[in-house]
C-alpha cells in the first residue's frame, strides 16, 4: 500500500454510506447560523483586548515576538497559549480579526464543527442527541461565541487524537496530541492516560509501542515551540502565568512548612482506578479524560472557558449510556449561566459590540444592597462545584463502576466451541472473526494439543476423540492465563503435514475463541467459558460434511473416511457428544430436502435448529426478526430450555439493520462487520445478542 493509498479520503465508509450525515440536519444548520450571527455581535473582554491585539500585532510587525513586546509592555497575561495557537488562528481567519470578531472565530468554528464530527463518529445513530446537547449547548456557544475564549480549539485536537488512537493509529495519534500540546499545554494531563490505553491494549506489551508515539509528541511540540525557546518573555508568559499557579493554591499545611496539594493528589487517585482494568476501553478512556479537567475545575474557581474541557465529555457519555439522564449536564450548564451572571467582572451586558454596558448583576445588588453580592455569587459558586461534583459522581457510578464489571471491554470474554469432526467449527469461529475482526479475537484451536504427530504408532491404539490423545489439561492452564489477561507459549498442529509447529506466543485479547474436540470434557475447563457453543448438525449431514471435507481437502477416499468414522463411533458418543448437555448453545443444522448421495459434495439447502438455556431472554431479539417476511423463526420452550427452528433467507443489508438495534455501547469491536447473508448471518446476530446479553448481566 502506498503514501497516497494511505492518505485516501473519503466521505462515504466501507457501506456507501456517507459519513457525516450529521451534517445534513437542520439542527446544525440552525446552530451554524447562529454561531455565526454571534460571532459578528459579541466579543468578551479577553478576546477584543488581549487575543486580537496579540494576533494583529503578530502579523501587523512582520512575524516579530509578540510575547517579548506583550510582556515587556506589561500585559502579562495577553496570550498564555504556545504559538501554534497563534499560528492556527493567524493563518485560518485572525489575521483579519481587527475587522471584526468573527474573523478569528472562523477557526474556532472549524474545530467546533471538527468536534461535532469527531463526536458523531464515536456515538454513531445517535446524532439528533449530540446535536442537541453538544452542538447547541448555550454553555459552549456562550464560552465560544459569546465570551470569546479558545478552549474549543485544544478540545479538537484531543478528540481528533482519541479517534485516531481508536483506530490503532499511533503515530499520527502521537502527531495531532503534540499539536494539541502546541496550543494549549494543560493537554499533558493526558498522556498518562494514552500510555495507558496503548499498554493496555497492546497485547505484546512491547515498549516500543509507547516509546515511539511519545518520542513522536515531544518531537512536535519541541519544533513548535522552537523559534521562542531562548525568549524570557514565552516561558513567563505561558508557562508560569497566573491561571497555571492555582493548581498549587488547593492544599494545606501538614507539618511545618510542607504542603499536601489535592490536585495533584486526586489526579494520582484517578491514575491508580485507571491502571485497575486489563483494558481500557474508548469509553474509559475519554471518561478518565473528562475527570482529569474536572480536577482543576472542582478545585479552583473556574474560568468560563475552562467549562470547554469537560461538557464535551460528559454529553459524551450521557449519550453512550442510555440510562444516564441529560438532566445532570442541564443543570450543571443552568449552574454556570447563574454563576458567570453573578460575579463582579460578567460580560452579560457588556460583550455586544453595538451597545456595550457597564451593567452587571454584581454591581445591581451591590448598589441595591438587598443581598450582599459576594454571599450570592458565593451561593451561585457553590451550586455550580456542587452540580460538577454529582455529574462526576454520577458517571463515576454508571462509567467507571459498571464499566469495573464489564466483560469484553475490559476483561476478555472467553468463547469455547466444541462439537465432533466436521460438523462445521471453524465456520462459526470464521463467523465471529467476521463479526468481531482479527484485531479483537485471539483463537486458538484444541488439536493443537494432540499428544502424537500423524503417523505416530500411538493412533493405531487410540483416536483423536479420546482425552487420553490430549493435553486436555495443559489447555486449562492456558485458557487461565489468557483470561487473566497474561500470554501463552503454545505450539499449532498443522493439518496440512500432521506436524507441530515450534511454540509461539499468543496473546489474550477481547475476544477468545477455543475450538476444538473437548472444550466442555473437564469441569474445570468448561467453568472458564464466559459462553459455550455446541455443533451438532443431523447425523447424515454431518457425515455429508465430513467425507466431502476429506476427500477434498486431505485427499482421502470415500471408503477410508467411512472407516475411520466407525472406528471413532464409540468414542465420539462417549466423549465428544457427550459433552452437549454442558453448553449454553447448542447448534443443530439439518437439510431441508433428503441427502440422495452423502459425501458428493453437494451444497445443501440447509434449515437451522438452536437450543440455548432459558436464562438468556431472547424476545427483543426475535421481535425485531418477525419483519423480516423471507425468513421464518419458530419459538418455543423446553422444561430447562427454549429452541428456535429457522428457516428461509435474508439479506446481509437486513441483517446489518436488525443488529445496529441491539449492538449498543459494544460497536467499538463491532465495526466494520462482514456481514452475511442467510442462516450464517442469522447466527451472526444471534451470536452477538447472546453475547452482549452475557457480558451485560455478568452471567
């Protein structure tokens, strides 16, 4: 693959289906209008006195430091952004910005829209829901288009960043998070999370892995910085401004004059529950994310932009997590809109460029004096800190908590398939890569662990089937360590030679698979699957099956399969079939029409028979199958179970649209899917039901 097949764009995924159809609501077109007319009326403070004037000189002066004159003026505070904040705004709109504010929100917009995109990616059908509550916050359009401030363009940055480190594209991950550090620096609280997210997710644990993104975001933001590395004025300025100092002003005295600093303290804590989970998935990620700014915010008096960092995140997941209310994130924006009213420098009244006033609400009640002003805004304070503090605590509860008891995102969900010789496995396991991708499932196969190579004397005396022909117990021991997240040395047997090839390693990951002849033979090994399966197609099927699989694929006679199929018999009862009533599923494919000549090679219309445990409740799924006409689904209950009789046809377009009702949260492993089309991709969408109803309640 080349640069170019690399770099290759497009508006449409893999689907058809265009990617941005957000973009075509009225909703964000009625936002846009509206961020744009605002962005010509009203401007705060910060911006028309400090950010234009440092952009206008920037370029007025011909590129010369504008940290020098500013500080050297005594305006100390003008710009406390790196300079690629500088260069971005400058050079996508701000050098026009001494006409009117709306120039340099132009970028601003660019970066709003980014996140938008970024956000509908990640949340997928719900769009109408971002669109609300991210898009037209009054919040963020208050902080961006109203107050001015700049905190929207770092945001974009990091999510761009996320995405990408979503996508296992480190290094350009690494590139986007060094120019996020280029505009704002407090953008370092994060990268303690992204080495956590790629080692924990990096299943060989290779340091190389962590070494290299991290040289690759240094090296970034070291050239950024570069032309105003030996300038006084740009350290002072930007690293040593007096926003950056409050970190230290939450602590208190221990003992003589030693401080214990809280900020500090409770990001560590945050660290800590971080490195608890042997994976870290998107949605823990961006939450431990949201926490880390939510830090600054409960602890020092906050800034209105700094309201950017945090409310993205938390609709985020309010939108992720359907029994989350949005009536947290309401109140907490209606506790800043009264907070930011209230105290003495609000720019309510005075950031309309066409009729600027003096009026605040502070200086009414101070003038007034029915209510002394600071006790109100101290009131107000407190509402704000006290609403910031429950949305924590409320996701804490619903994210972290809950996500501490989630199988398959982050702890490896454990898939044991069994069945006699033949009877189609490895086309189920093949279903499930389909469904979960490669890069989500480690599979590991039982003959793996025959005792003997082909041609040993030992099978003269014993078959495959039996347990005595099996390290049946040494695949306990691996199937322990790749469930506790750990690898495994483990040699493949080659059917193609009889032979075993030299051990390797394998690693867990979120999806595991085992298929093989005795998943379910010894209790100990059977107790390790989060989720059993059993093949048993009708009995002449099965032998259609495995003498055209033979004759085809190992090159043996019809006669030679046959005598070998009565050799095994006896054991095939007694070991391999015998193992069925232990598992959760239990699939039994049968031909429709009778199989006039077995072993020809025929392809078989085929009908399917499913018996599953009672304990899974099946009723949502099969509701949403009834409107599907091709396809006939017959449901029924046993004393200790429930069985399902499938028949007909249906489409993989059919079977995309029945899962997307159901897939939930769990789409970051269930993207970019191989769908197909009849009884295989029925047994996709049942798979995957079962599954996540598994992992979900924990059974």
């Amino acid at each position: 693959m080349g640069i170019s097949d690399k770099l290759h764009f497009s508006l449409k995924d893999k689907k058809g289906v265009f990617k941005f159809e957000i973009l075509k609501s009225k909703i964000f077109w009625f936002g846009l209008f509206l961020k744009v007319i605002l962005s010509f009326l009203f401007a705060g403070f910060y911006l028309r006195e400090a950010f234009i004037p440092f952009i206008t000189y920037f370029f007025e002066s011909g590129f010369n430091n504008p940290y020098e004159f500013f500080y050297n003026s005594g305006a100390t505070d003008t710009f406390p952004y790196p300079p690629f904040m500088l260069y971005y705004l400058g050079f996508f709109g701000g050098f026009a910005s001494y006409l009117s504010p709306f120039f340099v929100r132009l970028p601003l917009l660019f970066a709003d829209i980014s996140i938008l995109l970024i956000l509908g990616r990640l949340v997928k059908t719900k769009s109408s829901k971002l669109l609300k509550y991210y898009w037209l916050s009054p919040v963020l359009v208050y902080i961006t288009y109203v107050h001015g401030q700049l905190d929207v363009v770092p945001i974009a940055f990091l999510l761009a960043s996320s995405y990408l480190l979503f996508k296992k594209k480190n290094i350009l991950s690494a590139v986007v998070l060094g120019l996020g550090i280029a505009v704002k620096t407090n953008l370092i609280l994060v990268i303690p999370f992204y080495i956590l997210y790629i080692w924990k997710n990096n299943n060989e644990k290779k340091l190389a892995k962590l070494i290299v993104p991290a040289l690759v975001t240094f090296i970034v933001v070291l050239v950024l910085n570069l032309p105003y590395l030996n300038s006084e004025a740009f350290f002072k300025m930007v690293y040593s401004n007096s926003e950056q100092s409050k970190v230290w002003n939450a602590g208190f005295t221990m003992i003589g004059n030693l401080n214990y600093y809280i900020i500090p303290a409770v990001y560590l804590i945050l660290l800590a529950t971080a490195t608890r989970f042997k994976r870290i998935s998107k949605d823990l990620f961006l939450i431990f994310i949201g926490f880390s700014f939510s830090v600054l915010l409960i602890f020092i008096p906050p800034q209105p932009g700094w309201y950017f960092w945090v409310l993205p995140f938390f609709v985020y997941f309010a939108i992720r997590e359907n029994k989350f209310s949005f009536l947290p994130i309401l109140i907490l924006q209606l506790a800043f809109l009264i907070y930011f009213a209230l105290i003495p420098d609000s720019d309510y009244f005075s950031a309309y460029l066409f009729g600027e006033s003096d009026f605040t609400l502070y200086s009414f009640l101070e003038e007034n004096q029915w209510f002394p002003p600071d006790g109100v805004a101290g009131l107000a304070l407190t509402f704000l800190q006290t609403c910031l503090m429950l949305n924590v605590y409320w996701i804490y509860k619903w994210g972290i908590k809950k996500n501490l008891e989630k199988k398959i995102k982050n702890r490896p969900f454990l898939i044991g398939i069994g069945g006699d010789s033949g009877v189609g496995k490895s086309t189920l396991t093949e279903l499930l890569t389909n469904l979960f991708g490669q890069k989500n499932m480690t599979i590991i196969r039982g003959d793996d662990m025959h005792r003997w190579e082909r041609g040993h004397d030992k099978w003269d005396e014993i078959t495959h089937l039996s347990p005595k022909a099996n390290h049946l117990h040494e695949d306990i021991r691996h199937l322990k360590a790749l469930k506790d997240g750990k690898k495994i040395l483990r040699r493949y047997y080659d059917h193609g030679s009889g032979k075993f090839t030299e051990p390797a390693n394998i690693y867990p990951n979120k999806i595991t698979v085992f298929e093989g002849l005795h998943p379910f033979y010894i209790s100990a090994k059977r107790n390790l699957f989060d989720l059993k399966i059993f093949v048993e197609p009708e009995e002449n099927l099965r032998l259609h099956w495995k003498i055209s699989r033979d004759i085809k694929k190992r090159n043996y006679t019809k006669e030679k399969v046959l005598h070998q199929l009565k050799l095994r018999e006896e054991d095939s009862n007694k070991y391999i079939r015998s193992q069925a009533p232990f598992s959760d599923i239990k699939i039994a494919y049968y031909s429709v029409a009778e199989i006039k000549e077995i072993g020809n090679g025929d392809e078989m219309e085929l009908a399917l028979r499913i018996e599953l445990e009672n304990i899974i409740d099946i009723n949502d799924f099969l509701d949403r199958f009834k409107k599907i006409a091709s396809l006939q689904v017959v449901h029924d209950y046993g004393v200790s179970n429930q069985v399902l009789n499938v028949k007909g046809t249906v489409s993989a377009i059919e079977i995309k649209e029945t899962m997307e009702g159901f897939i939930g949260d769990y789409d970051e492993f269930i993207e970019d899917v191989v769908f197909e089309s009849n009884l295989n991709g029925f047994l996709q969408s049942f798979f995957t039901y079962c599954i996540i109803y598994k992992a979900k309640n924990n059974f």
